[in-house]
C-alpha cells in the first residue's frame, strides 16, 4: 500500500521532508504500541507536526482525502491504542514537547502534548511542585499519552488518575476546528465536562495539541514500608487493614511470590527470600511518620514482616516495582491484563486468580497498585503450542469474567484500545454503547479519528 499522490502531494505543501516519511523502517516502527497485536497494519506514512497550525493542516487533509488519523506520542500504552489501522497515517506528536509554563503560585503547568512525563516533573521539582501521575513508563512517556488512556500509576493511591490532575485541553477536531476546553482554576462547573470527556478517549474524538494540568506539592517527608507476608492473601487483607487504620498511602502496591522470584532472577535481589508477598508502602507530607507507626501496628497483627526502608533502598524498590510491568512484551504466550476490583474484593479476587491458573494449568503472578485496586495480573505458558494458547486465553477470559462478577472493569488504567474491544459490552450495556458511538458520531462523523479503538463500530 502506498501513500496516494494527491494526499502526499498536499501533505507535502504543508510539511517539510523531515516530517514525513514513508520508509520502511519507519512505518514499521511506527505501525505499533508496546500492546497485544491482533491485526498487524502498517501506516501509509507517518507524520510528525510540530505546532497546532501543523496539527490543524493535517487534520484537514484527513478529513477532506478521508484518510485515518493514528496519533501517537511515546508508544508505550499497552492496549493497541496507537496501532495503526488499514490504510491510516499515524500522527506523531512528540516534537511538540515544550513546557509553556509553570505557575508556581496557582500550581498548574501548561503543557504540549509531546512533553515527557518526567521531563515535567523535573521542572516542576524546581518549584517544589510535582505532577501526580506517573505510570511506570514516565520516564519516558508523554502527557499527550498520558490523557489519551488516562493514565495512573504508583501514586494514584492518593493522587488519582491523569482526569484528576488535567484542568483544561487544546484539542483539534476532526474537520480540524481548534477548542479549548476546561479552566485555569482548580473548580470550574460551566456547562458540559468536556474536559474529562477527552481525558482517556484514546485520540478517538480529538486530537489533544495542549494541556493545562494541575501541579501538587512536592513532599519534604517521606517514610518507606517494605512488609513481607506469609501469603498474598494476607498482603490483600492488609490493605483493608490499612484502611481501617485510617492511614493514606502515596503508594501502596502488592506483588506476590512469583513476582518477587522474577526480580530477583532479573535484578539479582533477594526479595523472595524474605516473604511469599510484598506490601511496599510510602507514605508522604508532615504526618507521614506517625502514620507508619500506624500501619506498622496493623500490619503486624496481620503478621508482616515489618522493613523500614532508608530513601536509598526505597528508591531501589520503588524503581524494582515500576519495572516489574513490562519485564517482557506481551506476546501470544505471556498476557498482563489491567482489571480493577473493589478493594473489599481483593482477597477474593487473587484467590479466584490462583485457582483458576491452577485449573486451566497456566503460570500467575500478580502485582496491583492495591490502594486502588487496580490489578496486573500476567498469565503465561512455556511453549506456543496450541493447547497452551488455548488454556491461556481461557483462563483469561475468566479473569475478566470473574472481575466483572466481583463488581470490578475489565481495565484500570491502560484503556480499551484494539486489544480489549472484545470484552466491552460484557461491561456496559447496549445502551451504553450506543450512547458512546453516538458521541463519536458527533466528534468525528467519517470516522477517521484512531478507527477500531476504545469503542465498537
């Protein structure tokens, strides 16, 4: 498939030769996120714009030679949000990645699209502000990225999600119109929530080219819990302990004995010599040390082992965490999924896990951002024989299943994208549904806006 004269032609009025390219090399690399891929494609062409008049031009020649729009930051969601789709040209926005402004006194930072997680983050430390989100690919992600499959993370325990911290968009539509939505200020209720709407659509209404987002204080205090338990049943109960407690986590996430003996063969550690499951818990701000003396309490009587970290081993395990996702692309053999169930339900849930690995004759390990519970579970077999396939997808299919019966979604924080079209209305309704092709109708009625994600046709 080539790119068509007309459209290359008038994509060539509007760009440069350095921001198009049709090489092979290219159109590989680009042809994909880090996701499951079930339909492999490659672009026409990949494009990079480097401001909003760029962005504008070719949208409009989209729309006008309708031709599908792929836009892309980082690649590094995991759902297939970014995979190219028959016949499309992937939009790369990664060039526009300037910070325009940080307020310190009103805590917000103004933001484009192709700017690094970190790289924000770094500025903002210098303010002594920080920006909450940081899924495990911060260092490297953007916050374009970040909004389109409204990201989570470590922090989100107390913190929230990206939605929680953006307060205004600059979105292109798909005839190419500029809004701008939201406000400056924390509160704002003026008709429609547009903001949030974009927040999470994964590129399937707009094209985000901007951002407003709120800046959080950067903690001066900070206290680390590793607490090691017999099972990770356990572990699970300890967070309702916590809760109970009344104690407030930044972070607190749970991995269990498989996890711990992959770092460890990974990162020569020796985390699974010191429990069956890992509750790593910080706590951060000027109350930060009493309430780990609390937790440490709590989860003692569940009986952890209690480790109280100084901030160079915290870091250690902190950045062992964030590592633990993506020891190894997804493949047919090896699947993390991205489920969340209520925290009451966490037990159940990982027992339910275990057993049905068990059955189906499949390897398990679990880690979650258990202040949430947002969990990862990783379901894998040896070989790519058929038979393993089959039990690995049947197990699967029965984690999500087993999720929604629980009162749980079939995905936290990594979106819908191409992978998880296939479980959607086992969670919403035919009504639901309906109302949300409606509102893609409405945002983008050729439907050339990242084609076969996030919603069904």
């Amino acid at each position: 498939m080539t790119l068509s004269s007309p459209f290359a032609s008038a994509l060539e009025e509007v760009l440069r030769p350095d921001q198009i390219s049709v090489a092979e090399e290219d159109l590989q690399t680009f042809a994909i996120d880090q996701g499951p891929v079930t339909d492999y494609q490659e672009p026409l062409a990949v494009v990079w714009a480097e401001t909003i008049a760029e962005v504008q031009s070719v949208v409009r020649l989209a729309a006008e030679y309708t031709v599908p729009l792929v836009t892309r930051g980082a690649g590094t969601g995991v759902s297939g949000g970014a995979h190219a789709t028959v016949g499309s040209v992937v939009l790369n926005l990664t060039r526009m990645n300037k910070i325009l402004e940080i307020n310190a006194a009103d805590e917000i930072a103004r933001v484009e699209p192709g700017v690094i997680n970190g790289d924000l983050n770094a500025v903002a430390a210098e303010h002594g502000l920080m920006f909450a989100p940081d899924p495990a690919s911060y260092k490297i992600s953007t916050i374009g990225g970040n909004i389109a499959t409204n990201a989570g993370g470590l922090r989100c325990a107390k913190y929230g999600v990206t939605r929680d911290a953006v307060l205004a968009l600059d979105v292109v539509l798909a005839d190419g119109t500029l809004i701008r939505t939201g406000h400056r200020t924390f509160k704002g209720v003026a008709g429609y929530d547009l903001t949030s709407l974009f927040v999470g659509s994964e590129g399937t209404l707009g094209v985000v080219v901007g951002a407003t987002v709120r800046l959080k204080y950067l903690p001066t205090i900070v206290r680390t819990l590793a607490v090691f338990f017999p099972s990770v049943q356990a572990a699970a109960a300890g967070v309702l302990a916590l809760g109970t407690a009344r104690v407030q986590p930044c972070i607190l996430e749970l991995l269990d004995g498989p996890s711990l003996t992959e770092l460890d063969f990974r990162n020569g550690s020796n985390l699974s010599t010191r429990g069956t499951a890992l509750l790593l818990i910080q706590f951060d701000g000027l109350a930060a040390e009493q309430e780990e003396a609390l937790a440490a309490t709590a989860l003692e009587a569940l009986g952890g082992t209690i480790s109280r970290e100084d901030p160079a081993e915290a870091q250690r395990l902190v950045d062992l965490r964030r590592n633990n996702r993506g020891l190894d692309v997804d493949a047919q053999n090896r699947v993390g999924e991205d489920v969340a169930v209520p925290r009451s339900q966490l037990v159940h849930y990982i027992t339910a896990l275990e057993e049905m690995a068990r059955r189906h004759g499949v390897d398990l390990q679990v880690i979650a951002h258990a202040g949430d519970g947002n969990l990862h579970p990783t379901f894998s077999v040896p070989t790519f024989e058929p038979a393993g396939i089959a039990a690995l997808n049947a197990a699967l299919d029965e984690s999500i299943d087993k999720a929604l019966e629980l009162g749980g979604t079939i995905t936290g924080e990594h979106g819908i994208g191409q992978y998880k079209l296939r479980w959607l209305a086992l969670e919403q309704s035919a009504e639901v549904l309906a109302i949300q092709r409606h509102i893609k109708a409405l945002f983008d009625p050729q439907g050339i806006l990242n084609p076969g994600k996030a919603i069904p046709a």
